[in-house]
C-alpha cells in the first residue's frame, strides 16, 4: 500500500494557547499546516473542565475568525470533555451548534478511574449526540473499554473513530497493544476514521507519520480515512449538516 507515504491534507485535531497547556498559537499551526502540505486543520480546543481549558463560549467565540488562514481551511470546532458516563459533554447544547467538528474525548482529569465497563458506556452514549463527530484516542490505556463494542457503536451512528498519533509517543505510554486491536476491529467492520496529530506544539501540526506507517502496516483501506483529502473530509461535513438539520 502507499499511506506510509501519504500525510492527510486535513489534520483533525490541534490545539493553541486557548486549551491552557498548549504551547502555540494559530497563527504559528497555520504557518506549520501549510509548510506541510495541509489543506485544512480542524480548531479543537480543550473545554472548559479541563483545568484552564476554553471557556464554555469557545464554538462562539471561534465565530469571529476567518475560513481560510493564508489558504489553509480553518475548521471551527472542539475537544468536549466526556464529564459522566451517560455520555454528557463539557459544551452545552446553546454552543455546540457552532462547531463544525466535534471531538469527545475522555481525559484523566477530569473523569478518572472509569472501569472498563464504565467507560464503554461513556463512549457509546456520546457517540448518540448528532453533534460529536469522532471520539479522540479511544486507545488510551488510562481509560480501557470494549472496543469491539465502540467501534460497533461508531459504526451504526454513522460516526468517526480517531487514530491518535500520539498513541505511538511518550505521551501516552503502553497504547501500541490497543492500538493494534482497535485497528484490527476498525478494519473488520470498515469504521471510517480520522488521522489527527493531536498538535499541542506547531511542530506537531500534520506529524502523523508513525500512525499513517502502522496504518499501512495493518493495510487499512485508504477510502475509510475521512481527512486523507480536503474533498472526502468536506463530504463528511456534508453528511454531517444533514444529520444535524
């Protein structure tokens, strides 16, 4: 296959100085988007239960900035934190129609300790809210859950699954294992996925190398990675207005 030599033009997942521990602003990830190659990056701020995350306002509040940064395609959209295992998120329903794309993610701060079980539920029941897209880094360790049961839930809501490159670094210690599972799964009941860097530095904007080597690795069918280019990633957004509306 060839998506070891491939980077997606859109990356999904990227963070400023809005989120609190990023390091970067937007003007410095546009800057890095485009002496990659990128066509688009998707705004995705930490939200507001984060500790110093973006205020619940952000989707408005991201209202004010441009479509296009130097002719790279902005996507207004979030990290919501998954606060209970019923599924509820960090960003009320009055803001969340402002976002054109939706990350639900579960982080250690602010919903630790979930079993297995726990977690499960978490993921499926957020996967209900027509407005989230994708849960980010589903792999984690620190958050175990059935895959085969999350992935089974992507799938039948028409939804997306993330493919975290910073599942293969440091930051994320002991990932690779579920990794390889949540691929081998993703790949038997053809998910549709997102590759995304997860950028908290503009060095990392578009770094998705590693994941896309795995990837190739696990001959992943290259028609079922939503952001492999700018036209299947707006057609997902297409997809996406219609289910909301």
């Amino acid at each position: 296959m060839y998506l070891a030599e491939r980077i997606p033009d859109v990356d999904t997942h990227t963070h400023t100085v809005v989120s609190g521990h990023a390091w970067s602003t937007l003007s410095e990830n546009v800057y890095a988007a485009k002496k990659r190659g990128l066509k688009g990056l998707c705004l995705t701020e930490h939200g507001p239960e984060m500790p110093q995350g973006a205020p619940g306002y952000i989707p408005l509040s991201q209202t004010m900035l441009p479509a296009k940064l130097d002719e790279v395609r902005i996507y207004k959209g979030i990290e919501a934190d998954i606060i209970g295992y019923d599924g509820s998120i960090d960003i009320s329903d009055k803001y969340l129609p402002y976002c054109e794309f939706v990350i639900a993610s579960i982080h250690q701060p602010v919903l630790p300790g979930g079993t297995t079980g726990q977690n499960t539920d978490a993921f499926i029941n957020a996967l209900k809210n027509p407005h989230i897209d994708i849960l980010g880094h589903p792999d984690d360790p620190k958050a175990p859950c059935d895959f085969e049961a999350v992935v089974r839930a992507a799938v039948s809501n028409n939804k997306l699954l993330e493919m975290n490159n910073n599942s293969l670094s440091e930051l994320r210690p002991g990932s690779l294992p579920n990794l390889i599972r949540y691929i081998e799964l993703c790949k038997k009941m053809e998910a549709r996925i997102c590759v995304a860097s997860d950028a908290h530095f503009h060095t990392m904007v578009g770094n998705v190398s590693p994941m896309m080597r795995l990837l190739d690795e696990q001959q992943y069918p290259p028609q079922l990675i939503v952001n492999l280019t700018i036209t299947s990633f707006e057609a997902y957004l297409s997809e996406r207005k219609r289910r909301i509306n």
